[in-house]
C-alpha cells in the first residue's frame, strides 16, 4: 500500500514515467482513498507554499515600513533579517550536526550564495522571527548608540555564525575546558566538540574575538540554542545544541565562576 | 517558467479527453485556486462558485494553453478573468456572465466542498510546526521541492543521493504530515 501511495506522491510531482502515470491516473479512477489523499497532497501544498509567502511578505512588508518611518530602524531591521536568515541557515545545518551519522550534504557556504538561502528563510520559524524582531527593536529604541552597536554587533554575529557552520574541521586544538561541560555531560569520541547525556546535544567552538559582544546572548532556533558567550579572556565561547535556557543557565553561571 | 513535465502530461491527456487525468489536476490545483481566489475575492462562497466555474472552463479551454507558462499560473489567470467579469457585471447590472453547458461541460468531483476540505486557520500554524519536526533529510527534500519547486533530479543533484531516496523522503514527509492532520483531526469532511 504504501508503495502506491509512494508511486501517488511522485505523480502528484509529476515525476513519473508516461506509462506510470497512466497507471496510476487509473487506479485512482477506481479508488476513491487516492483521490482523497492525492487531493491532500494539494491541501498540504498549498499550506506550506502560503505560509512560506506570507511569511516572507510579513518581513518585506516590515521593511518597506521601516523605511518610512526611520531608515536607521530600517538598516538594524536589513541587519536583523540577514542574521535571520544565517540563523534560519544555522539551524538547518545544525540539525544536520546533531546527527552525528548523517551527511550534511547541503553545503553553508553555497547555500549562503544560491537561491536556496532563499528557500531556507521560507522554512523559517515564526518563533525566530518574533524573536529576532522582539530582541533587536525592543533593543533598538533605547539609544542612536545602542543602534549603531547593535547593528555592528549583529554583522559580526552572522560573520562568526557563518565562520562557524563553514569550519568542518575538528576544532581538537580548541581549549575546551572541561569545567564548562554541564554535568552529566560526556564528549562525543568521534567530534571533540560535541557533548552528549544521551537526550540532548551540545556543541563548543572558541573564537580569540568578542565581536563586540558584552554580555551573553542566545537565540532560539525551532529545537536548538546558540548562546554567546563572552569569555573574560577576551574570547568569546559558542554554545549550541538542543540544550533550553534552564539547562544553559548553570554552565553558563559556572563558566564565569571558573573562567 | 514554463509548464512543468508531469504538467505536461496532464495536459497532453486532457488535450486527448483523459477524463481522470482532468480530475487529478482539479484534485492537485483546487486546494490552491481556492484559497487563492478567496484571497482575490474575499468571499469563500463567491471562492467557490468561482473555482467550480474556472475548472469548466480549463476543460473548454484547454487546447489553447501553449506552455508558455506554468499550469496553475494559466488557470489562476482564468479564475481571475472571471472573477473580473463577475465584478464587472455585478456593478453594470448587466445579466450574469455564465458558462455554456454545453457538451463539453465537465463536472468537477463532486465530493470537494472547499468549505469543508481547506484547513482550518487555527490548525495551519500547528501544521507548520510539526512539519518542522521533521528530520532534516526529510523535511530538507520536501521543502526543495513544496517551496523550492525542485524536481526530483536536481534534489538527489543538491543531497546527493539516488532519486529513489528523494521520492522516499518527499512520500515520507507528506505520510507522516497525514497521519498528523488525521490524528489531530485537521481536515474535516
């Protein structure tokens, strides 16, 4: 059953041979179960393709609002959509990270140049966007100052998000410390930066620059968190992985207690 | 763009009175020319009438669709027509534009009720995020091909794996987003 329902979905796509199609425009002729379900088929596209428009008008929108009420609102909002996207970008690969078996065969750095970097952004998360439009506006009205800061501090982030995402090199020269590791926590063997209990997944990288970052930030993307975190050192220690504020809170507290 | 390949079929068969390849195509555009119209409209009844008018008139019409634009792209444009000419006579009071019913008059399945069978507002967000809660491999081939519009080829091309691995993942992703609008018992009707 499932194979005709499988061979249902690739004619649905149109991705079947000539004989096949005919083949299958018959059998649904005499099964009203796949006329049913080919028709959901549409309902489910349809779904995604106007979520995933309206989403994209909601940010365009937005923007052509900015613009005329305060072009420096507008620049931070063009900031803040394009660390958006690196974070929408971000997420799709980490997911890809946390299984540790799977390939991750959509590279960041092409992603990041082709239309699919588009794609992406329409797979976004609502909770990101409110999120990143919460974080960045409420911060934003506080001072010109602030704005400007922030804004440099935004480029920065998605440089070193990008910066990260496109290092697939082991990082087994990285001073990890140990203390920082949350307990119950134990490394990967295979990835020096990976640490797992079992349930949950988390993921180091050390930077020698702060990116104008002062104090910790962290973002939420669908399952997975990134926490920046400036080290007193003058680096600036990445977090991510599936790991909540509740979980993040403590290691973060005990890295400044031992940095 | 032009007309997509499994398009083309459809259409070819249509063309050559294939009265169950008509059929798939409603079962696979009404969902979209629904809400699409509604959108134009904003009215599901008129929506409705609208849909149901445009789809006899593909049937009349099909032997002028060239290909020089996508499928839908051409239906939608019909819709719209309509549309235009319901509004027009509506405001000139001049007697309703109505299709013949002539011989080539096709019914559309009857059992589609737009109203009844679009998702519900409420559930869409819910619909989203679960899809979110698909693993990558899956939701990344469904998404290149829902939003992206990518063919099977230049998928397997993009994750490099066999064609047969992406029409898997893609009947996979629809399988399993099913199974979740029946539990949660999304679609009625």
């Amino acid at each position: 059953m499932d194979k005709d329902l499988e061979k249902l979905s690739a004619l649905y796509d149109g991705e079947l041979s000539y004989k096949e199609i005919q083949e299958g425009l018959d059998k649904m002729r005499e099964d009203q179960g796949l006329k049913e379900t080919f028709h959901k088929f549409g309902l489910i596209s349809e779904l995604v393709q106007r979520q995933t428009k309206q989403n994209t008008s909601k940010l365009l929108f937005f923007k052509d609002y900015l613009i005329k009420v305060n072009p420096v609102m507008s620049n931070l909002f063009t900031a803040a959509a394009t660390v958006l996207i690196t974070l929408i970008i971000l997420y799709q690969f980490d997911d890809d990270r946390f299984q540790v078996d799977r390939e991750s065969s959509l590279q960041l750095s092409s992603a990041i140049s082709s239309d699919e970097a588009k794609s992406q952004l329409l797979d976004a998360d609502q909770n990101i966007m409110e999120h990143m439009s919460s974080l960045q506006l409420s911060s934003a009205i506080s001072s010109d100052e602030a704005k400007s800061q922030l804004l440099d501090a935004d480029q920065n982030i998605m440089e070193h998000m990008i910066h990260i995402m496109q290092s697939n090199a082991s990082h087994s020269s990285q001073q990890i410390s140990k203390n920082w590791i949350p307990v119950g926590f134990s490394v990967n063997p295979t990835n020096p930066n990976q640490y797992s209990n079992g349930r949950n997944n988390l993921f180091f990288h050390l930077e020698n620059k702060q990116l104008g970052i002062k104090k910790v930030k962290y973002f939420k993307a669908n399952n997975n968190w990134i926490y920046l975190i400036p080290l007193q050192d003058g680096k600036l220690l990445t977090a991510y992985g599936d790991i909540p504020p509740s979980v993040a809170n403590p290691m973060i507290q005990s890295i400044y207690q031992r940095n | 763009m032009g007309v997509s390949k499994g398009d083309e079929v459809f259409v070819n068969e249509i063309k050559a009175g294939n009265a169950a390849a008509f059929e798939a195509m409603v079962l696979k555009y009404q969902p979209k020319l629904m809400s699409s119209l509604i959108g134009y409209t904003k009215s599901r009844d008129q929506a409705e009438e609208l849909c149901q008018k445009t789809f006899i008139r593909v049937w009349q019409k099909i032997d002028s669709f060239r290909g020089d634009s996508a499928l839908f792209t051409w239906i939608f444009r019909i819709g719209i027509n309509l549309a235009k000419n319901d509004f027009a006579s509506s405001f000139s009071k001049r007697s309703k534009i109505t299709d013949s019913l002539d011989q080539n008059e096709h019914d559309v399945p009857e059992y589609l009720s737009p109203e009844t069978e679009l998702i519900a507002m409420e559930s869409e967000d819910k619909i989203m995020k679960f899809i979110q809660t698909l693993d990558a491999d899956t939701k990344t081939a469904f998404t290149l091909r829902e939003i992206d519009g990518r063919t099977y080829d230049e998928i397997a091309e993009i994750l490099k794996c066999p064609i047969g691995t992406v029409r898997s993942r893609i009947f996979r992703a629809r399988q399993l987003i099913l199974e979740f609008i029946n539990q949660e018992n999304i679609i009625n009707g």
